[in-house]
C-alpha cells in the first residue's frame, strides 16, 4: 500500500502536510501590486452613517481577525460587538467624559499640536451613530476551572496583529472604521460586564462614511524612510 505522507508527528502531535498556493512570480507581483493598491485607499473615517448592514459580515470579520497568529496560539482576545442603542449611548457618554478630561488636562501641548492636522477632539457622536461598535479585550491570562491563573504570551502583539487583520478584512468588506483609543478605557469592561481577566485594547466603530465625511490630506512615508534592504 502506497505510503502517505498526510502528516507527521512532532513530539507526538500531529503536523498536517502544508499545500501552498504555488503562484508564479507575475502572479505574485500582481497579487501584491493589487492589494497594495487597496490597502492605500484605506482612511481613518470619523463621521459615520447610520445604515446598517446584516450581522453575518461582522461575524466574518471577528473570524478573520481570529485567524491571525499569537503567542503559543492562545488566541488571547475577545471581541465584543455592540449594536444596542442603550448601550452605546453609555458608551459614548463615558468615553467623551474620559476624552474632555484628556484633551483639557492630560496631553501635553506638544500632543495637541501634533493633532491639529486631525482635527479630533473630545465630540465622539460615531460611538452612536456607527451601526456596530467592535470593542477588542485582550486576555493577558486564563482562569481554568479550579481558578488557577495561566499567562498568555506576547498579548499585546497578538492582539495587536488580530486588530490589523481585522481593519484589513472591514476594508475589503468595503465598511470603515476608526481605530479609537478612549483613555483610560477601563469604563468598557464595566459597561461590558467583562470578567476580571479581560483588558480593554481598542474600539472600533464599523459602518459606512457618511455622505459629507471628510479625511485629512495626509501622506504615507516613501519607502526609503521605512525599509532598509541589507
Ligand atoms: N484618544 C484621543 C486622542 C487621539 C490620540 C491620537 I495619538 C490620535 O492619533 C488620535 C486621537 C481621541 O480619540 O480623540
């Protein structure tokens, strides 16, 4: 019988036969030129719509960014994903006093002036108005069934890494998104009931730009600034 080379094992775990895409080099080339075409034309949107769209999508997009690597695989994030009107108002109300606070008291002049060109402020009307809020927590331990804490390793990058898989995958899904950092953000794992073993990392309005949404005229470093080939 003919011998299968399906798997092999590696200190008695199975090790699945890896099939690759086997592009060819114009293939490749185009593939990235493309992608690399849609990746640009990504924005930071701060003035939402309200339309909404079917669950479904937000669902593949949390199975998308779950896909993405982490340490050992523990998979260290939760994503929750707000569509009640309730809850987002409280949402909104807490983050902009957390924001009034900040951009009055916390950042430091230079902050303010580095900003400007943004044009935020403490306002936050999207956290209402986006038709879905998708709130990242990270997991920096698990708590097993006898209570025994276990770290996870590399947390920050892991979910770090989950969050650009998912903003990638909002954009492809042809929806916008904000990468909002509401500081301190402690008040989402209360709003969210989360258990105790659970970080607030990132809040993410998804939905579509409003008609009149405008970005800032900003520009991406040239290539000899961020790559250096030795
Ligand atoms: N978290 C604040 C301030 C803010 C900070 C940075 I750095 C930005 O790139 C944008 C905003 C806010 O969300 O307004």
């Amino acid at each position: 019988m003919k011998q299968t080379d399906d798997f092999i094992l590696i200190n008695g775990f199975k090790h699945l036969k890896y099939g690759d895409q086997k592009l060819s080099e114009e293939e490749m080339l185009e593939k990235s030129e493309k992608y690399l075409e849609k990746i640009l034309k990504r924005r930071s949107i701060r003035d939402f719509s309200n339309k909404s769209f079917p669950i479904e999508i937000i669902e593949n997009l949390i199975k998308t960014a779950s896909a993405a690597p982490s340490g050992a695989n523990k998979q260290p994030w939760t994503f929750c994903v707000v569509k009640s009107a309730d809850i987002k108002k409280k949402i909104r109300e807490a983050a902009e006093e957390e924001e009034r606070k900040s951009y009055s008291e916390r950042m430091s002049e230079a902050w303010l002036k580095d900003l400007k060109h943004l044009g935020t402020d403490a306002e936050k009307p999207f956290l209402e108005i986006a038709p879905y809020l998708i709130i990242v927590f990270k997991r920096p331990y698990e708590i097993d069934e006898k209570g025994i804490k276990h770290q996870n390793y590399y947390v920050n990058e892991s979910v770090g890494l989950a969050c650009g898989f998912l903003i990638s995958a909002i954009h492809n899904a042809g929806l916008v998104t904000l990468t909002h950092t509401p500081s301190p953000m402690r008040f989402l794992e209360k709003i969210l009931n989360r258990p105790e073993n659970e970080r607030a990392f990132l809040l993410l309005p998804v939905g579509f730009a409003s008609d009149k949404a405008y970005v800032p005229n900003i520009e991406k470093k040239n290539i000899d600034e961020f790559m250096k080939i030795y």
